[in-house]
C-alpha cells in the first residue's frame, strides 16, 4: 500500500552553473526517496485485511511486519528521506517535498518529480489529486499554479517565460 516517489537533484539547465547566490542548500541537491502509504480501502477492511506497515514520520522510516508470524519475528524496517502516512494531507505532501524543486525550476535549474509503486497504491492520489475540493489537489496541479503564480508575479515585462510539459 506504499509508493515510491523519487525526486532528483535539480540542475541548471544547459548544465551551467547558477549564478552567485541561486545555489540549492547542498541537502536538496540530491535524490532524495519519499514514500507515501495510503489508508486501507472498504473493500479490504470489509475482507478482513489489515495494516502490516507502520510509519514513524519523524525518523523517516517504515516497519514492516510479517504477518505469519504472529509476533515473533521482528519487522524489517527501512529509512527514506521522508515518509508520510495515511493521514498525511496533500498540502503537506507537496510543500515538503515537492515545492522546493518547483521552486529550483523557476531559478533555471531541471527537477524531476516522479511516482513509482505497484497498482492500487496511490499514486494517481498522489499526483493528481482531485480537482475539488481544493485540499485534494495532488502534485502536478500545485505545481502548475506554484509555477503561473510565480510568473504572474514578476513585474520585469521585458522578461518571457517559456513553459513546456512533455507528454
């Protein structure tokens, strides 16, 4: 019920380096592994299925039970960048780990923001969201209005932005 998402070390575009004073904080220009576990459905509660996943926010890490062994093994626990849970909300999603990479795009820089995980774990969720309400809003919708926000703001009219989205 968990996805992967992996988020890449922004680098300037045309592979030149940034200006004086546009350097990423050297801990963002990295990949960094963000997972995400979502609730389970009403269906698999209804099948009497339940959670072997536990996640622990503040130290980044995600437990693992077994469920045959009824205790007696200890679960495999493994550390990720950031780790959000399923009561994480999208707003937070994005401003935690996805904002400072859109913020790098407006400065010139390439970022990458991708989802990976089996089917049925929430990726669309994720990314997507849904239009409305507003607070269901996934990542590529934030990111739009992040990016034309951020152009509408800029008081320069000598100055064009060219925006393209490959499919």
């Amino acid at each position: 019920h968990c996805q992967d998402a992996r988020l890449f070390r922004p680098t300037r575009v045309g592979g030149s380096k940034a200006p004086a004073g546009e350097r990423m904080p050297k801990n963002s220009e990295a990949v960094k592994v963000v997972v995400r576990c979502r609730p389970l459905n009403s269906t698999e509660e209804a099948n009497g299925n339940y959670r072997i996943v536990d996640m622990d926010n503040k130290r980044g890490s995600v437990s693992i039970k077994r469920p045959d062994s009824n205790g007696q093994e200890e679960p495999k626990v493994f550390t990720f960048d950031r780790v959000y849970d399923w009561n994480s909300l999208q707003e937070t999603v994005y401003n935690e780990s996805a904002a400072y990479i859109v913020d790098s795009v407006l400065k010139g820089f390439n970022g990458t923001i991708f989802a990976y995980g089996q089917t049925g774990t929430g990726k669309t969720h994720t990314m997507e969201g849904k239009e409305s309400p507003e607070d269901l809003r996934g990542v590529i919708p934030r990111a739009f209005h992040h990016i034309f926000t951020a152009i509408k703001t800029v008081a320069n009219p000598n100055l064009e932005f060219l925006v393209r989205a490959n499919p």
